[in-house]
C-alpha cells in the first residue's frame, strides 16, 4: 500500500495520464455529447443558469440574485463556473450544462484515481466505469443543479484523507492540503456540510477501526500539513462569506438570530440559520419533508444496474469477519461509513430531496468496483449466472419502457410532436433490443458479457437526453425566441403568476423580464430586502399592471400557463394568443 509509483505519472503509473484521457473523452461525450438536444427543465436548470446570467450581467461576482433580486440560497462557487462558461461559450444549452457535466467527470476521474491508489488500476478503471454509468449519478451529471458539484467535492476530500493515510513524504502531504482544499469548495458550493459531512466520517472512522490503529497511522508531520491545511482552507472559505456579510447586513428591523421572521435579517440570518439550521430541523421551512426511509429506498435504486453486483461486493469482503477486514481493507470500513452516515445525515433531515444522496455513489463504486476487478481476473470463482440473467432483464425492460412511456404519454395528452416522440422513443427502444440481445448471446463468456454489458449501458444513457426532452415540462425557450424576433423598442416581457415553470424565459431572453401576481415564495427574502427597487417589477393588481402600460406604452408580451388563463383575465388584458409550447402560451397584448 506504501507504492507512491500508482500515483504518479511515472514507474508503475505510466499508463496513468493516459487512464485519465481515456476517461475525459468517454465520459465527456457520453454526459455533454447530447445535452443540445434537451431544452433547459424548469424550475431547476433555469434557475441555476439564470443565476449566472445575472452575476455576467450585473458584475455583481459576491451576491447571487434570481429574477433581479437578491438569492442568499447557496454559495456562488457553481454560479462561477456556470458564468465562466457564459463568458467564455455564450449561452446555449451546452455551454450552460458544461461546468455540471465536468464536475460529474472530475468525480469520476477521482473515483478512478482513489481506487487505483488503494487498489491498482484495474479497480480504477472498474469503479470509474461503473460510478459513470450508475443511473442516479448520470442522470444528475445531465440536469443543472449544485448537488453533483459539492457531492463531487466532499467524495475527493474523502478520498484524499483515505488515499493520505496509505501514502508517505510529498504525496501525504499534498493529499492533506488536497482534503481541505476540497472540503473549502465543497463548502463553497452548498455551505457547511462541504465540511461537516467529511470530519464527521472520518471521526466514525477513526472509532471504528479503533482509536489507537486510527492514531498509529498519523505522523508527526501531519500536524504541520493540517495546520497549512486549515489556512488553505479559511483562504478558499472566509473571503466571500465575510464580503457577503458586508454587502447584505441585517436592517433594524430584525429580531434577531434566533427568530424564524425573515423580515430585515441579512445575508448571515438567511444563509446560516434559515438554510442550514431550519431547513434541517423545521419542516414548515422545507417545504420539502419525505418518510424517513426514503433515502434507504433510493440509495440502492439509484446504482442500477450495478446494484446486481452490491451483494456479492459486499459479501466478498465481510466473510472474513470484521477483524481480518480491518487488518487487510480498513478502506472497506471508511467507504462504509462514509455511505451510511451520508445516508442517515439526510435521513435525519426535515429536507429530502433526491440529489441529496449523490455523495455515496462514489464509495459505492469503489467497493463494487474491487468486487468486478475479482471477477475479471478470476470469473470461475463467482457465482455470476443470476447476475448476469437479471442484467439482461433489464435489458429487455429497457426496450419496453419507451413503448409503454409513449402510450402514457399519448393517453395524457403530453406529447406536443408526435413524430418526433414516435422516432424517438422507437429508436430506443429498437437500440437497446439489439445490444441487450448481442450481450445476452455471450452470457457464457463472462468477461465479454462485462464488455458487452458497459457498452449496452452507455448506449441507453446516451438517450437520456432525447427521451427527457418529451417527458420534462414544456420550455419556454421557443416562446422567447418568438419574442426576440417580433418584439420592438419598448415592448415588455411578463411572465404571468408561475415564474418557477418559466424560470428559463430570462436565460433566453438574455434579461429580466416584469411579473404579473406576487412574488414567488423562494424569492420573497431577496424581494423583502430592496422592496421599492423591486415593487416597479411585479403588478399584483389590474390597477397596477394599466396604470404601468398606459404610461410606458408598447405592446406587451405575457407568458402564461394555459390553466391560468382563468386569473388573467381578471386583469382585463385584451391579449391574443401568438404561440404554444405544450401547456405554456404566449399573448401579446
């Protein structure tokens, strides 16, 4: 295990920035290759690309804002990212999914580069393949969303420690500070359980393989290395929560700390009380409570189709009994807790959302990745047949999913271009028989079926993009580009009531658009805090909304969904109907 060689590029790591290329080129085509033609999904990926658009716009680097005003939600590290790639690309759907899908590669390139330190390559190379296409996984490296970018942080500071602990001189030291450095912008992508959720595993850790082995393991010199740790972490965190707290104080009319009443707090109250400490433990903040055993649910779910080979990787390594597994593989034990904690941290929450549980799959990887490594060096000495029989049920499963998909589809009167939705979901479905077939015809060939089966898998992952763009929520990109082109100088935009289902009409639109109805409820703080800037934007009345029409004058566009035409008519808007995306209509007045 002390072998420094596996992580360098040089000696037994030859063939290693070679891995890592391979990995980039795969990985990167199969999770960004497709993504142009899949419409951003409201409300999330809107929201997260509207965000950024704003911070270009504005140059305002040190305050989110949505819709104009201020967002205290999280912290802006992908918000950087995404307005980088803005700055750099422009704004188009691959250019606004670019930072997501490579904070998704970068996991699976350090999934790979832990697994190969602790283990040798060929176990990097499994975990690599089978965390890149674990179902749950991929599917959040293709939507925009924070979650894979801190879950990608927190799994290589953990990764770091583990890989530290194995290692000696310049290497272990430079894992040290790469632990806090990744636990800074994990904090900085999602706040502070970019550093609870990584400290509180290892000091499980440390108790379960037992304090005086954890301890023997440590030097003298990694005091000197966490020390610097610790100043290159409060260099990469403090700087912009200390500007925020600056830029966004409390007003008089606060509280206090400890109240729950959002009306004058600042950027300190919002983010560290309401998001961290109510959202956790109070459910009327959360809006967001599920059982207690969802996680428990969804954690296996989400590592189809590798979950067939979970058993027997786990099996495989506690026979033993657990002294012998922590005298031989103390790593098993670490990747253990890091997923049950990670799993009961959450579980505990008041909050559940499904991305929150993408930091185990990682782990997960890792120890069925050592478990197919087995199998491929030496396949007679496992029991593979009922594996492999319901790998191929899934296979046919998959075939079938898009028949019946269309068919729900149709029934509910979802489908906006039948022809496409026919090609489509035909395509594959008839894909997916003909590779799920190749592959069960080398059932008996047990490492050409492993071959075969990966291959089978990119290919359907590589349909998630065409399938999700029928089965997501109409966009209202086409409606922007209607406006772009019909629209003169002193026209206006209005999004009517739902801003969440249009959250990605400004991204498009390329600036902030009026608002007819109240402000949405996740916008109410940043509203609260400049209320006269942002009063001149929203029209809650029909007295408001004519009084600002006849006085700018124009003509006026208004989205809105088709179940709303009931509401807005009370605002007696003599508007017709101009276009369709499915349920969202645009009028123009």
């Amino acid at each position: 295990m002390e072998n420094t060689a596996a992580m360098s590029p040089s000696g037994n790591g030859r063939n290693y920035f070679l891995d890592l290329i391979a990995i980039i080129l795969i990985f990167g085509f199969l999770y960004l290759g497709l993504s142009f033609m899949r419409p951003l999904a409201s409300p999330d990926e809107g929201r997260y690309s509207e965000i950024p658009r704003e911070m270009v716009a504005s140059g305002d680097w040190v305050t989110p804002h949505l819709n104009g005003m201020q967002y205290f939600y999280k912290p802006p590290m992908f918000y950087w990212m995404q307005a980088v790639s803005i700055e750099a690309f422009g704004i188009n759907r691959v250019s606004l999914r670019l930072a997501n899908a490579a904070m998704a590669v970068f996991g699976i390139c350090a999934t790979y580069a832990a697994a190969r330190a602790l283990y040798g390559r060929r176990v990097g190379i499994f975990s690599a393949a089978i965390l890149g296409t674990s179902v749950l996984y991929y599917a959040l490296g293709q939507i925009i969303t924070l979650d894979m970018t801190v879950a990608v942080f927190i799994a290589a500071a953990m990764f770091s420690f583990i890989v530290a602990l194995k290692r000696s001189g310049i290497w272990r030291g430079l894992l040290i500070l790469s632990f806090f450095a990744m636990c800074a912008l994990a904090v900085m992508s999602k706040g502070l359980i970019g550093i609870l959720i990584p400290c509180a595993v290892i000091f499980i850790y440390a108790f379960a393989v037992g304090i005086f082995n954890f301890f023997r393991q440590l030097r003298p010199s990694d005091l000197w290395w966490c020390i610097a740790g610790v100043l290159l972490f409060l260099g990469i965190a403090l700087p912009w929560h200390i500007l925020a707290m600056i830029a966004n104080p409390a007003y008089d009319t606060s509280e206090g700390m400890f109240s729950k009443n959002w009306e004058g707090q600042g950027f300190f109250w919002y983010y560290i009380i309401h998001e961290h400490f109510l959202r956790y433990i109070d459910a009327e903040t959360s809006m967001r409570e599920q059982p207690w055993f969802f996680f428990l649910i969804l954690a296996p779910v989400g590592l189809i189709p590798w979950i067939v080979a979970l058993p027997q990787s786990v099996w495989s390594e506690i026979k033993g009994g657990y002294r012998n597994l922590r005298e031989k593989n103390p790593e098993f034990i670490f990747f253990t807790v890091w997923i049950l904690f990670v799993i009961l941290f959450f579980s505990i929450s008041k909050s559940k959302l499904v991305p929150y549980i993408i930091p185990i799959y990682p782990a997960l990887a890792v120890i069925v990745g050592v478990w197919a490594s087995k199998v491929w060096q030496n396949p007679s000495a496992f029991k593979l047949k009922p594996a492999k029989w319901i790998l191929v049920g899934m296979g046919y499963i998959a075939v079938i999913a898009p028949i019946v998909i269309y068919f729900v589809l149709k029934h509910q009167d979802k489908i906006v271009d039948d022809c496409s939705a026919k090609i489509i979901l035909g395509a594959t479905s008839a894909v997916m028989f003909v590779m799920t077939t190749i592959t069960a015809a080398f059932i008996k060939n047990d490492r050409k079926f492993m071959a075969l089966a990966f291959v089978s898998i990119c290919g359907l992952l590589l349909c998630f993009n065409p399938m999700a763009s029928l089965l997501q929520r109409p966009s209202a990109e086409p409606l922007a580009y209607e406006i772009l082109k019909q629209r003169k100088d002193g026209d206006h935009v209005f999004i009517a009531f739902t801003y969440s289902t249009f959250q990605d009409l400004p991204v498009w639109m390329d600036e902030l658009v009026l608002h007819i109805g109240e402000p949405p409820e996740e916008q109410k703080f940043g509203y609260m805090r400049e209320r006269e800037k942002n009063r001149e934007r929203f029209f809650a009345t029909k007295e408001a909304l004519h009084e600002f029409l006849n006085r700018k004058g124009g003509s006026a566009f208004i989205v809105v969904r088709k179940r709303d035409l009931s509401d807005l008519e009370k605002f007696d808007i003599d508007a017709v109907e101009v276009m369709s995306n499915g349920e969202l209509l645009l009028l123009k007045k």
